[in-house]
C-alpha cells in the first residue's frame, strides 16, 4: 500500500509513465511527415 500511495503523491510518477507514450507519438509523427514528404 505505501508503494501506490508514495506512487500518486509524487508528481514526477506521472511524468515517467507518459514519457514513452509522447517518445512513440513524436516519432509515429515524424515517419508519417517522412512517408507523405517522399509521396
């Protein structure tokens, strides 16, 4: 239990877990620009 709860008060917890998220949509964005610039 203190595991979760010293989970959710730190602020940083968040961060970590939404990094690779914004890492895969950052690079899903620039294949996307590469393969429409090459079309």
């Amino acid at each position: 239990m203190s595991k979760i709860e010293s989970r959710e008060n730190d602020p940083n917890a968040e961060l970590r877990s939404f990094e690779p998220l914004r890492v895969t949509l950052a690079l899903g964005a620039l294949l996307l620009g590469l393969l429409f610039s090459i079309h």
